[in-house]
C-alpha cells in the first residue's frame, strides 16, 4: 500500500473520529445545564437582545453586507480577466460586459426598493 | 378460416357496460330517472352480443375456436411489449355467458330491490363497472391486461360493498375486502415479474408455449404466486377472512360477486394457467389442498351462522374450495372445475337473490332465528330456493349433481395418499354442506313462525317475537329467481349428458382420457347421495321437526368456534399481531379504523417499523445531519469494502 | 497558449436562456414597475416564458432527431435526447406547478406579504393590511427552472454544480414564503437550507476527488480515466460515492431524506408540489446521466451501495408514510418512497431503464403537482368560521367525498396513481420500471418494490375511506375554498393525463424510448 | 511529496467542518462549519490543480467562492429572518417539524 492518498483518508477519518468522539464524550460524561445564555449569541459581554421582533435588529447591516458581496464577486472575476485580457480579446470584454450587466441588475433592484436608503 | 363477424366485435362486450357506467356517472341526477334502465339494457345488450357470438363459435369446427383479437399496443417498454387484446375461446366465452345472463337478471332484481334506494342510479352504474371489468378479466390474452380486469373488478367490489357507506361496518368491510386483495394481488404482480424474468413476456400465447422449456422451480414459484392471487380473489383460506364481512353490500351484490363471478375468478386464472401448472406439480399440490380446507372450512363455519348471508357465504366459500380442488387435481379437474362454477353461479346467485327476497319481506332482518314458516307467505320465493337447495345438496337431477359429484369422483383418482385424503373430504364435505344448507333452509320456510303478523295476537309465548307483515316480492324480483331456479335444476343435466361440455371446453383444456377413480363410481355416486340425505335429514330433525330457540344455544366447541368463523380473526391477531402489542397499541392510535386480520398484520409491522425509525425523524436539523453523515461514512465503507 | 473563445449555439441554448432571461428581466420588473400590476405582469411573464421554452425544447428535439446530439459551449453543456426530454418533462411540471403557485386561492395569495417581517408583527400585519405581495416568488421559481433546466444537460461535474446550487438556492427562500402558519415555514426553510448547502459540501468534495483522480471534470475524460485505476481507486470511489450523495440528496434518497417530510409540511404548499415534482425530475435525470456517462465501468463497485439505498428508501419511505396524520407530511414520505421506485429503474442501467424512469418522473411529477394543488384548497375554519390555513390533518378531510364530489375524485385518483392501480398512470409507470429493473437483473429489488407498493396502498386506501366513506368530525371542519381558476385548470390537466397516460400510454412511451436513442 | 500535506489538511478542514455543523447548536456556527467543508474543497482543487498543472481546479475554485458567497447572502436572510422571529438562532429550538 504504497499509495500517497491513504495517509490522507487515515487522517480524514482521524479527524472524523476525534470530532466525534469529542461530541459523544460530552455528551456522555458533559453535565446538560442549557440555559438560554448558554446557547445564545456572543456579543461582547452585553446582553443579548431578544424579541428584536419590532424591527430593532439592525437589518440595515445586512443588507449592506449584501451589497458588499455583489461586489466581492464581481472582483473575483475580474481580477484574472485583467490578468489575461489581451488574450481574450473581443470574447472576454463582451463576455464581462453581459456579466457585469448582469451583476448590475440585483443592485438596480436593491436600489429601487429602497435598499440603499439608510433612513 | 371463416369469416366471424360477431367475434371480431368481442371489445363492445367490455365497451357497451363501461360506456353506460361512464354515462351514469358523468350525467350524474339527470339521469336518474331511466339509469336503472340503461344499466340494464347495457347488460343485455352483453349478453345478447355474447350469445351471437356463441352461435357463432359453435359454427366453427373446434380447432378454429380460439381467436385473439389484438385491439391495441398498451405498454411498449424496451423488450417487454405488452399488446391489449382480447382472446376468444371456449372458456372466456363460458364465463361471459355466465356473467353477462347472471349478470342481465341481477340487474334487472336490482330495479326493484334498490327501488327505494336514492343512489340507485350510482348503483348500477357500478354493477356495470362491475361488468365490464369481470369481462376485460375473462376475455384478457395477456396477465397485464387480466391484471387490470382483477384490479378493477377488486374496486367494484370494493365501491359496491361499501355502497350504503354511512354505516361505519360497511366502510370497515369494504377496506378488509380491498386489503385482503391486494394481498392476491400482490402474488399476481410478483408472478408476472417472475414470468417475464423467465419467459420475458407476459401474454398467454409466449408463456404458454415457452412453459414447457422453463426451469420446474420458477415455474413452481409462479404457480405458488399464482395460487395466492386466486386465494386472494377467490375468498381461499388463508386469505378468506374478508367474504364473510363482505355480506354488508345490497344483496344483488352477493348474488353477482361474491356468488356467481368474481369470487370464481381465482378459478378462471388457475384454469387458464394450466400450461404453468402443468410444469409445476408441487404448486398443483398446493392449490388441491388449500381448496379441500377450504371447502371443510367453509362448510363447518356454514354450519353455525345464524345470518342468512353470512351462511350463503361461508357456503360459496367452501363451493370455491371444491372448485379449487378440482383444478388443482390437474387436467382431470379443470373442466368439472369450470362446469360446477357454471351451475354453481346459477345457483348460488337464485339462492342469494331468493335470501335477498326473504330479507325484502321481512323488514331486512338477516337473522334466520327469526325467520320460519315463510313457505306460506312467500311461495315463489320457496319453490325458487328450494331449487337452489336440492341442486347445491346434489339430489340427482338437479344441476349440482351433475358438476359436484364429478368433483368428487375426480378427488378418488390417482395414485399413493392424495385420493385416500382428497376424496373423503370432498364426500364429507358433501355432508356437511347438505347439513347446513338444509339447516337454512328449513330453519327460513319450515317449522313454526319465530315472528308474529301482529301486537294482539296475544298468545303468551309469542309476547317477545318481533312483528313482521311476510310478503312476496314483486315480479321484477320473482322474474330472475324463476329464471334461475329454472337454471338449477336443468342447466347440469343439459350440459353434462354425453359430456357436452367437457368437449365444449377440449380446445382449451385438452382432451383427457376418462380416469377411474379408486373407488367404483356407482358406489362412490350411491355413497354421495346417502351421505347427503342423512345430512338433510339430521337437519330437519333439528329445524324443522322440532321448535328452533330464538336465542341461540350454547352449542358445542366445533359450533362455537365455528360461530367466529373458526376464530379466523383470532388466529390471525395471534400470528401477526401479538408479538407486536406494543406495535398494535400505536397502531389503534395512528388508525382507529384499521382492518384486521391479515391487513393487520401487514398494517401493524408496517407501523411499527414506521414509529421506530420515526423516532430517528427528530425535528433536530443536527440529527438529520448527523444521520446524513453516518450514511455518508457508511456509503463510502460499503463501497470500498465490496470493490472488485 | 492561445485562447479559442467556444462557440455558442444560442439556438440549442434558447430554452435555458429563455427561462434565464425571464427571470432576469422579472427581477427588473420587481425594481420598476408599479405594485398594482406587477403581480400581473409577473404572472403572464412566467408563464409565456414557461411556455415558450417548453416550445422550444419540442423545436429543439426535431432538432437533435436529425442531426443527432451536440455538445455545446465548449462541452459544458450537452444537447441530447435524454437531456430534452427532461427538460421537457420538468417544463411541463414547472408550468403546471406555476398555475398552482400564481393562483390566489379563496381570494388570498399563498405567500406572506412581507417575508423580512416577523410573524405576528405589527410590521406584516400593515403589510397585509396594505394588501402588499412578494412577487419575487416569480423571478425566484423561473431561476430555480432554469437550474433545473441545465441539470440534467451538464456534462461535466462544474456545471452540475452550478446548476445544483442554481436550483437550490431560490427553492431555500421559496420555502420560507407561506403566508401562514410562518414558523412552520421559516423553519422548512432554515433545515432545507443548512442541509442542502452541508450536501452540496459533500458534493463538492466529491468533485475535488475526482478532479484529483483525472485531472478534468469533463464526464467523457472521468468515463475515460476510469479504467485505468493504479492505486488510485480509493480516490475515485470516494470521490464518485460524494458525488452520488449530493444528487441522492436532492432525490430524497435514505438515508438522505431526512429533509424531505420536514421541508414539504413547512413549505408553501404550490411550492411543495412544484419542488417535489421539478427537483425530482431534474435531480434524477441528472443522476442517470452521471450513472451512465461517468461510471459504466464502477457498475460493480456501486450496485451493493445503490441497491442498499433503493431497498431503504422504498422501505421507510413506505413505512413512515403509513403513521403520518398530516396529509403534506404523508405525500412527503410516498414522494421518498417512489424515489424508491424510480432508483429501480436507475439501477438498471439499461436503455430501457431510462425511458421507463422518464415515463415514472412525467407520471409522479403530474400526479405530485395535482395533489398538492388540491392541498391548497381545502382550508380549515375558525371559532367564528372564517376560512384560515390548509387543512392538512388526515382527519379534517373525511367525509370530502360527499361534500365536494369533483375535488375527491381528482385526489383519489392521484392516490390511485401513486398506488400504482391499473389503468391510472401510476400503474404504467411502475410496470415500465419493474420490468427494467428485473431485465437489468435486480429481480430482487422488485420482489420489495411490489411488496412495497402493495403495503403503501394501505394508506393510500385509507384516505380514499376516509374522504369518502367516514362522517366529517364536526370540529374539525373543514372547507374548499374558490379558485381563481389556474389551479383548477392545473388539476384537471394533470388528472386528464393521470388517466390518459395509464390507459394509452403508448404515445409518450415511445417517446421516452426515443429518448434513449441519441444520449452522448 | 509536500503538496500532500495540504491535502491532508484540506481533508482535516473538512472533516472539522462536518463535526461543527452536527455539534454547534448555533445555526451561524452551524453555517459557518458548511463554509469550512467549501473552502476545504477549494484547498484541495488548488492542490490537485498544482499536482496536475493543469489550471482548471484554480478557475472551479472561483467558482465555488461565487457559490459560498450566494449561499451566505441567502443562508443569512434565512438566519436572521428566523433570530428576528424567535429571538435565538439556536437549530434545536427549530424543531416544530418532526416525526
């Protein structure tokens, strides 16, 4: 068994193993005292706040988060398109032009329907 | 080859019933007024076209008797091909002349008998259903399209059971009886695959001609499937629980279905299958004995039922066991199977609608405790069942001596063990049925009135008989009695002089040279008739020559088991459902209504293995990942430890 | 290294791009046009996009029957008949299912108002008071077609990825939509979603492995580096065993299921009936193409896995549905067990094993969007009898039959077709993929699949009893709400076909036979 | 054979991956466990992509970010949508739907 992919599947299900013999042993051996805190979110020591329910979770943030990764994407393609854009030729630029159109149109949206208004 | 008009017609057989059903029920209350009138003229008409074509058929010379009409190519799926087409011959043809003119008469009883009955029109539409599907059984050239007669003929029962529906029992039946089926159904479907994994086609012609080639196992297993199938169909033990409840449907509904057809088809197919069976003597062996227990089953449960219905039933039951035997006995028995379940359909189906007469009469009371001395009262009802009666009984020369005594002459033949246990109990069995059956008889128009005609005939021991105005029914319903109790006591005769019959069907059974059975027949015939009348006569001794308790008597072990069917249902909950009481507890809470016997056993199995493994189904998404994930780890060890 | 740009067939693309482009464009429509009549415009565009790209794959199928299979943008994708006809049967179940989802049954639509806001919250009751709508269901179903568009077509394992998570990720949201009983809703949502991303990180892996093992992720070079395993076939069958998970997850396979009940009971219900029918399909297709164009040469290796999963699906599925007392709950655990069923034919492995699964997946699919279209319509009543939430305990349908003769008719015969009686489509559908399976030699599985099938009718039979012949519990009253008609049109076309296709299934037969003929 | 090592560790990010989604009653932990199971395979298609000079496994890479990246944008929503209804993001405290 010279084969180089073997130490790599022991490990796998070494690490398998150890993962769950770490959940069964707590499980076992573990005391059970959950508690809401105890399951909850950490947020620095504050409390929690709960029932956020009335619109006070900051929505807002996630939204902007969003928004970031619609860019995030966009970069992540166009970094090797850059990389290589002589190459391409006429083929890469209108295939980026459709893709970045395309990548527009979730943000027009976002933007007609208010997601951009802060207030 | 002659030109053959009528039998390239045979589809409109099926066509003309199904089309009058169809427009029953898509024309819903508009046609109340004359639907009863169209489900009848359908059946006619059937049975008009049917006779034609008989005409026609006995025109021909015997070899070119048998035609198959291909209509259509139903399901093409890469080698299997299955055609829809229809085959004709002798033995279809039997069976649709029994079922369109039984059938025609039923329908026409039926205008009266549901008279008052609001969902007449959806009850005839039924019954045609019915019709259509019993053909599209007979008249199959394939087991698929067969398959799709028995399933449909298993719905129509099903729909006609439970037709007064709003009593709880009658919905509970209905669903025994559909469960009970697909039991058989099952046997069916798994002989089909075994044939078309044998033989690679399921049409008779292919698995006919290529029987005598296949491996003698596979053929005993598709015999063993095929002999479940008709006990499933055909009310076989162990597989019989559900012909007695079925009783709850309209009475014509018995006369037809579970008398005269339906019930018969486990016959029909054990029939047809001869080629298969012929490969497979164990599965033969297998069909002869499940049909002798039956036929003593059902008679000693037959023995000590107070129901009317429930009687005749247990007596079809144990008349099926007689033709199941006969055909298990091989070639010998396939035509007398055939020919007592022709005279038996004429007479039992007279006897059902004469008990349905007497039920008309007396206010819908079942109970024969409270029946007696209705001869006056109903006198054509009387001599009609009286028919019925002397022809089951086997009194030369009604019908039934003809078919039954041939049954139990072909039970003596053979060789080693098998006529030493099969005859005998065909003979005792003789006894018995002419016991009980006489037993109905007298106990319903002999001995004293267990009823009185009115409040004030203030005789002291009459003050807690229930009132009853007994009155003959009317002619529609008297009309089909007549014309079968006319059937009982001539049809046997006529057909089995000079083996008129036996040659009828040569072309599909075969010619079989005459066998002698290990006893003389005249002794075996003398030995019948003796046995029979000492029956009757113990019978009328007890019911008619003396008074008959209102209340029914403790009775003796044998009648007390038999009046729970021989604790039927009891064996089956110990066999299937105690080990698992836990199982049957969760099972009452998931299903209240939940069908016993056999169903119970699948049902309760089924439930529990359904609650354990729904314990796995914890609503806890991390469980169900952690379940993903040992299926994960466990698909990956399953296949690299079995890699090649 | 020179770079030769792939040509593009956009005319063999036209259906994916169709159904694409429509979203795109309803996404816009989401950002410009006026609430009044977005839901309108939404709807007609749906549906014409639907319909024209089932057009198109009809036009497309001549197409490929004459000038045989192609492979297109670069081998990315191909164009055969298999493919098509997947698309097409999941087309027809898209369309049908789209009927179900745009109609506004008894007045109200099915979606909640407002998905951001919380349940119960002064928020979504002005959004309702408001009469506002969540439109976005449109764009969001026409999306996850499209995936399901391109799954069954991809040819190699990068698309099938990306088509996976295409389809998945709008059905995880879609989940989330109910109008009522919204936790229920969030909650399918929730479990849908953490476990199909888990399974499409097994898929993943899965992928890596393969890629590992040959270097490419085309299927034609993985079928042709598959024979030559030096010591490296530890790899491969993990990496094929990961791979199958993530496509047996989305079937619903055990014990890959556990999702399934969950999700269906949760879900909107149309969308229920458009998943369980679409994703089946797509997911299916996918899985022969995979089976049959990669691994021929594992068939050995994988059959005691992919029996043992067939075996455990029909049994539990089977099984678990006979104790259920929620109807969609039920329905969920009979679509586990015909997964069942249709992995017969899979596991055949033989040509006619495809064109019956096809045949089983158009059959399921139609008798799945019907049914659960029915579903919609029967509702519960309150104290003071107005009409709220479906009515999905077993038991708030008994007596139906009397009530609304028509309604029960079309659900017993969809129950009859997944029962499997003859002369309803059902019954076709699982002669056609017994009889592949026992030519493929797995008689065995069969033997099960009919025992299965015959204790699966026990419930079944039981909800025709219960609708037809039990008196309604006076409590649990239920009610049938009016249609605006699409969802009426949905049913009687798919209770037509449930029939057409049991008594003369021969036509389609043969074109699922057909189908068989160019695959690539 | 180095590259090696970064298969083994891809397999171990994996398999922790697996272990957090099964263990962590949170569903964020939950998803973020999922993430780890992507990027592991990202590190993987990177190695092999090396060990074959070949640079498909670098492009699916992308591929699989664009796909983890749409899969947060959505796993999010249905996170926070849910923690807004309940107050908790805990996964056992979603179990309505059983049985």
């Amino acid at each position: 068994m010279t084969n180089p992919y073997v130490p790599l599947l022991v490990m796998g299900l070494l690490a398998f193993v150890m993962g769950l013999a770490g959940l069964l042993s707590s499980a076992v051996i573990g005391p059970k005292r959950y508690n809401k805190i105890k399951v909850d979110a950490y947020e620095c020591g504050i409390q929690p706040s709960p029932h956020a329910a009335s619109g006070r979770f900051p929505v807002k943030y996630y939204i902007v988060a969003m928004t970031f990764i619609i860019f995030d994407i966009e970069v992540v393609f166009l970094y090797p398109w850059a990389v290589a854009f002589t190459e391409l030729a006429t083929f890469g630029l209108i295939a980026m032009i459709a893709f970045l159109l395309l990548i527009t149109v979730p943000f027009v949206y976002e933007w007609r329907r208010g997601g951009l208004d802060w207030d | 080859m002659q030109d053959t008009p009528l039998t390239n017609l045979a589809w409109l057989l099926i066509a003309i019933p199904l089309a009058s059903a169809a427009v029953l029920l898509v024309g819903g209350r508009r046609t109340n007024a004359w639907g009863h009138w169209l489900g009848v003229v359908a059946a006619a008409a059937a049975a008009l076209l049917g006779i034609g074509i008989l005409i026609e058929m006995l025109g021909l010379p015997e070899a070119e008797r048998i035609h198959d009409l291909h209509l259509f190519s139903w399901i093409p799926a890469g080698d299997l091909s299955v055609d829809a087409g229809l085959l004709v011959d002798p033995l279809s043809m039997t069976f649709v002349l029994l079922i369109t003119f039984v059938g025609a008469l039923i329908h026409v009883y039926s205008v009266a008998y549901m008279e008052h009955d609001e969902n007449r029109r959806r009850f005839f539409a039924y019954l045609n259903l019915f019709v259509a599907a019993m053909l599209v059984l007979v008249l199959a050239d394939s087991y698929a399209l067969l398959f799709v007669g028995w399933e449909g003929v298993g719905l129509a029962s099903y729909l006609l059971i439970g037709f007064w529906n709003q009593r709880t029992e009658y919905a509970v039946a209905a669903k025994k009886a559909f469960v009970m089926n697909r039991v058989g159904d099952m046997g069916m479907l798994i002989a089909m695959m075994l044939m078309f994994a044998s033989i690679g086609a399921v049409d008779f012609e292919t698995v006919f001609a290529a029987a005598e080639g296949t491996n003698e196992g596979i053929l005993t297993a598709t015999g063993l499937m095929l002999v479940l199938a008709a006990c499933g169909k055909s009310a076989q033990f162990p597989l019989q629980a559900w012909l007695g409840d079925a009783m709850a449907g309209p009475t014509p509904v018995s006369a037809l279905i579970h008398a005269a057809t339906m019930v018969t088809a486990g016959v029909y197919l054990i029939v047809r299958s001869a080629p298969v069976f012929e490969g497979a003597p164990t599965a033969q062996l297998v069909a002869a004995i499940i049909g002798a227990i039956t036929l003593l089953f059902g008679a000693i449960v037959g023995c000590a039922k107070d129901d009317i219905k429930k009687t005749l039933a247990a007596s079809t039951m144990s008349q099926i066991g007689y033709m199941v035997l006969a055909a298990g006995l091989g070639p010998i028995g396939y035509a007398f199977a055939i020919f007592h379940l022709v005279t038996h359909g004429f007479f039992k189906a007279g006897m059902f609608l004469g008990a349905g007469s007497v039920m008309h009469g007396m206010g819908d009371e079942v109970n024969m405790r409270r029946f007696g001395a209705l001869r006056r009262s109903m006198q054509i009802t009387w001599i009609t069942f009286g028919a019925g009666w002397l022809a089951i009984l086997g009194i030369p020369p009604f019908s039934g001596f003809w078919s039954k005594d041939k049954i139990i002459e072909a039970a003596f033949v053979g060789e080693g063990w098998q006529p030493w246990v099969f005859g005998p109990i065909a003979l005792l069995g003789a006894g018995i049925t002419a016991f009980y059956m006489s037993r109905l008889f007298f106990m319903t128009f002999h001995g004293k009135a267990r009823w009185k005609e009115s409040e004030d005939s203030a005789n002291e021991s009459d003050k807690d008989l229930p009132v009853q105005h007994p009155h003959e029914s009317p002619l529609l319903m008297t009309v089909p009695m007549i014309v079968l109790a006319v059937g009982s006591v001539a049809l046997g005769g006529l057909l089995a002089i000079g083996d008129t019959f036996t040659h009828w069907l040569e072309p599909v059974t075969g010619h079989v040279e005459h066998h002698d059975p290990v006893i003389a027949i005249p002794v075996l015939i003398g030995a019948t008739i003796a046995i029979v009348l000492a029956g009757a006569f113990i019978a009328w001794r007890q019911y008619a020559a003396s008074a008959v308790p209102v209340t029914p008597p403790e009775g003796s072990v044998l009648t007390r088991a038999a009046r729970v069917d021989l604790y039927q249902d009891a064996v089956n909950e110990a066999v299937f459902a105690t080990p698992g009481a836990r199982v049957t507890e969760v099972l009452t809470e998931a299903d209240t209504t939940v069908v016993d016997g056999a169903a119970r056993g699948l049902g309760s199995g089924a439930v529990g293995l359904g609650t354990w493994w729904g314990r796995l189904q914890t609503g806890f998404v991390r469980s169900y990942a952690s379940i993903m994930v040992v299926g994960v780890v466990l698909a990956v060890v399953v296949v690299l430890a079995t890699r090649v | 290294m020179t770079f030769v740009p792939p040509s593009i067939d956009w005319a063999a693309l036209a259906p994916i791009v169709i159904v694409l482009g429509a979203a795109v464009v309803g996404v816009l429509i989401e950002a410009f046009v006026k609430d009044a009549v977005r839901r309108m415009v939404q709807v007609i565009l749906a549906v014409v996009a639907l319909g024209a790209a089932l057009v198109t794959v009809a036009w497309r199928w001549t197409v490929v029957q004459a000038q045989g299979p192609a492979e297109l943008v670069g081998g990315a994708i191909v164009e055969d008949t298999p493919a098509l006809m997947a698309q097409g049967v999941v087309l027809i179940c898209a369309f049908l299912g789209m009927l179900v989802i745009a109609d506004r049954v008894g007045g109200e639509d099915g979606f909640t108002p407002v998905a951001a806001g919380a349940p119960g919250s002064t928020y979504e009751a002005q959004a309702r008071r408001l009469g506002l709508v969540q439109t976005e269901v449109y764009p969001l179903v026409l999306f996850s077609v499209g995936g399901m568009l391109v799954f069954p077509a991809a040819s190699d394992l990068l698309t099938l990825f990306i088509a996976l998570e295409v389809l998945s990720l709008p059905l995880y949201l879609l989940a989330g939509l109910a109008r009522r009983r919204r936790l229920l809703s969030q909650e399918a949502s929730l479990k849908y979603f953490l476990l199909g991303a888990f399974s499409s990180a097994f898929f993943l892996m899965g992928l890596a492995l393969l890629y590992g093992y040959s270097g490419s992720v085309r299927f034609a070079d993985l079928a042709a580096a598959v024979p030559a395993m030096v010591g490296m076939d530890v790899v491969l069958l993990a990496g094929v065993v990961l791979v199958l998970v993530g496509l047996l997850f989305k079937v619903g396979a055990v014990p890959f299921h556990s999702w399934v009940p969950d999700v269906y009971q949760g879900s909107p219900t149309s969308i229920t009936g458009f998943m369980a029918a679409c994703t089946k399909i797509a997911a299916f297709a996918a899985l022969v193409r995979f089976l049959y164009a990669v691994v021929p040469g594992l068939t050995w290796d994988l059959s005691p896995l992919l029996w043992t999963i067939a075996i455990l699906t029909m049994i539990v599925g089977t099984v678990l549905a006979i104790v259920q007392t929620d109807i969609k709950r039920m329905l969920a655990y009979s679509s586990v067990a015909h997964a069942g069923f249709v992995l017969l034919g899979v596991i055949a492995l033989t040509s006619s094993g495809i064109s019956s699964v096809m045949f089983y997946l158009l059959v399921y699919g139609v008798a799945t969007v019907g049914a659960f279209g029915l579903v919609t319509l029967v509702r519960e009543r309150d104290a003071e009898g107005n009409v709220t939430g479906e009515a999905t305990r077993v038991e708030q349908w008994a007596g139906l039959g009397r009530r609304h003769p028509v309604l029960a008719v079309c659900f017993t015969l969809f129950l009859l077709s997944f029962a499997g009686i003859p002369l309803t489509a059902g019954f076709v559908g699982k002669f056609t993929v017994f009889a592949a399976a026992v030519e493929g030699g797995a008689w065995p599985l069969v033997v099960i699949a009919v025992l299965a099938s015959a204790a699966a009718a026990f419930f079944y039979v039981r909800m025709i009893v219960l609708m037809f012949f039990t008196d309604p519990d006076q409590d649990a009253g239920s009610t049938v709400v009016r249609t605006e008609g699409t969802t009426a049109i949905a049913v009687a076309v798919c209770a037509v076909a449930t029939v057409v296709l049991g008594v003369v299934p021969t036509p389609i037969l043969s074109l699922t036979s057909e189908a068989t003929k160019f695959m690539l | 054979m180095t590259l090696v090592h970064y298969l083994v560790l891809s397999g171990i990010l994996f398999s922790i991956g697996a272990v957090t989604v099964l263990v962590r009653r949170n569903a964020l932990v939950a998803f973020m466990g999922v993430e780890l199971m992507l990027n592991a395979a990202n590190l993987m298609l990177v190695t092999f992509a090396r060990m074959h000079g070949d640079l498909h496994g670098q492009v699916i890479a992308f591929f699989v970010m664009v796909v983890a990246a749409a899969e947060v944008v959505i796993g999010l929503a249905i996170i926070v949508s849910i923690h807004r209804t309940r107050g908790s993001a805990s996964l056992d405290d979603a179990n309505l739907l059983k049985n």
